[in-house]
C-alpha cells in the first residue's frame, strides 16, 4: 500500500499541466469525489493498525502535494489571455454617466432662444432685501398685492427674505447699466406655499427684460410669439389675457395653444385648447423711476415663467413634485436632450 502512495508522489512531482484542462482533469484524478485519494482513505480502514501511523501520514502528503501543485499552475492559467480569447470586436461596456436635469435642459433651451434675439443673462442673491424684492417694483410695504407672493422671512427681520421671484435681479441690473436693457434673469425663487402637485416651495423662474425709447406693446407680443414658436413648435399660437402686477401696467397673462390636442380640449388644457405659461406687461414708469431710468424717454416691457411650468407642459409631466425628488429612474429618462 505504502508503495502505491509512493509511486503516485512521484507521479504528482514529475507532472506539469500544459493547459488548464489538464490541470482541471488532474485534480478530478486525484481530489474527486472518486478520485485516488478518496480511494486511499476508504483503503486507510483495511490497513493494519501498526501500518496506520506511516500510511495516514503518507496519504496527507500526497493530498497536500496535489493541492499545492494545482495551486501553482492555477494562476498561471487564468491570466493568460491569447489574441484569440480576446473579442476585439465585443462593444465596450458603457459608464453609466449622469444626466442634465430636466430643469437644466429647459433653462438652457429658454436662455438659448432669447439669446438669439439679443438677451443677455443676468443673475443676482437670491437672500434679498425689502427694496429689490418689493418695495423697488411698486410693491410699497401693507400693499396688498404682497399677498400674491407669501414670503419666506430670514430670521424675524421683515427686511431679509428669500426671492419670492427674479425681478429682484432686473432691479439690480436697471440700477446698474443703462438703456437700452435686454436681460433675461433665470435662478431659483422660494415662495411660502404648500407643497403640492402643482406647487412647491422652492421652483425656478425666468424673467426677461427689455427697455429702450418706443417699445410697444406690440414688440412685447411679438417676442413672446416667436418664444412660443420656438419652444413649443411653429404651429404654436398665443392668447394673451388682462392681468394685473403691480410693477407692469398694462398686465397680460399669456397662454400657448395646447399642442396635445391641437386646441380640440384635453385633460392637460382642461378642455380650453390653451395653457397658461407666463405673465408679462410693460414696466410701470415707477419702477423705471425707482431704478434711475428717465420713465419719459425710456418704456419697457417684462415677462416672468416658472420653469417647472414649461417642463411639465414640454416633457407631459403631471407632478411638479418629480423635479425635486431626483429619482434617477426619472432623472435619466432626458438623457437624450443633454
Ligand atoms: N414676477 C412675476 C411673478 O413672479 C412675473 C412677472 C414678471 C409678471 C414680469 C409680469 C412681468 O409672478
């Protein structure tokens, strides 16, 4: 018996795999479940007692040899890579890369096509005071229009809130450049609301401003068409109601032709084969005023939109929500319009 163990250590040191299939069959031969050393353990039972202490001894070596010599060659086989266990031709495995906001695509998309009619962009805090957020836009304290806007306060001083809209900026701009003015102001406004499907506390607005000598209110209509044709395609008509703000006078609400239904009446128009999208007016000479322009030579127009607004109507989302929860399910689903 003890002869056998011997001839197959010798046969174990003298073997060298050429392949990891040989290897792989060696160690069925020796450490399978009806391989040679499981052989020799069962045999171990018929050894005589006095024998037990050199065999028991003998076949560990063996296994123990065995195990080393796979051990070896193991590695050797597992990283060697030939021309032809390479698939150059396999594509490559894709980064899952992050995407722009849907917010992000609809502000660039809004800035890009006033910027092709000569706005530039102008930002500002969005911690305010009284004056550029209120008070500068004919908004005197007690005036009740303040209500519109319910307002995030810092701290207990009335002085310091948070923008409830980006006019604040086109009071800065006004005060420190001179006409003719033509800005459009994006940033993030806060306004004291409960959150909702339709509202939140935190949203994104654009506001545009344009001031030189003559303009109309025809030049303001005309922007905001060719604004909707661009975003919302050139089929887009706009309706223009009356309104009010304080710091235009006239004031217009403008609503887009709803493109779902082509004006026939839908769940997203509520039937009226229009949207509303945004509220405009020309700038009340007391605010020219208040930001040193001459309200006698100069006239303007302005017009602010919610962001959130125009991407829910672009992209058919239903909960305003989504847009601040960033679920990458939902997220990546604008990849394509980076
Ligand atoms: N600032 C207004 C708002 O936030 C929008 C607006 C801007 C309306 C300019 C008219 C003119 O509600």
């Amino acid at each position: 018996m003890l002869e056998k163990v011997n001839k197959l250590v010798e046969k174990v040191n003298r073997f060298t795999p050429n392949s990891e299939e040989e290897l792989n069959n060696f160690r069925i031969e020796y450490l399978g479940k009806k391989g040679l050393l499981n052989g020799l353990f069962s045999a171990f039972k018929e050894v005589p007692s006095d024998q037990k202490k050199d065999f028991g001894a003998a076949i560990n070596n063996l296994k123990v040899l065995v195990q080393n010599k796979i051990e070896d060659y193991k590695d050797g086989f597992e990283t060697e890579e030939t021309e032809e266990s390479i698939d150059l031709s396999r594509p490559v495995a894709l980064d899952n890369l992050g995407s722009r906001h849907p917010i992000s695509i609809i502000r660039n998309e809004i800035v890009e096509i006033f910027n092709r009619i000569g706005f530039t962009i102008s930002e500002g805090p969005e911690i305010e005071d009284d004056w550029h957020n209120f008070s500068a836009l004919n908004l005197p304290k007690e005036h009740p229009a303040r209500d519109m806007q319910d307002t995030f306060f810092i701290q207990t001083n009335p002085d310091v809130l948070l923008r409830t809209h980006t006019s604040s900026v086109q009071v800065r701009y006004m005060n420190e450049n001179k006409p003719p003015i033509r800005t459009l102001s994006p940033g993030r406004v806060y306004r004291n609301e409960a959150v909702s499907a339709r509202a939140h506390c935190i949203f994104h607005q654009v506001e545009g401003l344009y001031i030189d000598e003559n303009v109309s209110f025809a030049d303001l209509k005309q922007c905001l068409l060719y604004f909707a044709k661009e975003m919302f395609g050139e089929k887009t008509k706009i309706r223009l109601r009356p309104s009010y703000f304080p710091f235009t006078e006239p004031s217009a609400e403008v609503d887009v032709s709803c493109n779902i239904c082509s004006e026939k009446g839908c769940n997203v128009c509520k039937n009226t084969g229009y949207l509303e999208i945004l509220g405009c007016g020309m700038v009340d000479p007391n605010v020219l005023e208040n930001c040193g322009i001459d309200s006698k030579k100069y006239s303007g127009f302005a017009f602010g939109m919610g962001i959130e607004r125009i991407a829910m109507l672009k992209y058919g989302v239903n909960d305003l929500r989504l847009f601040f929860e960033n679920d990458v399910r939902f997220l990546k689903q604008f990849k394509k319009s980076i």
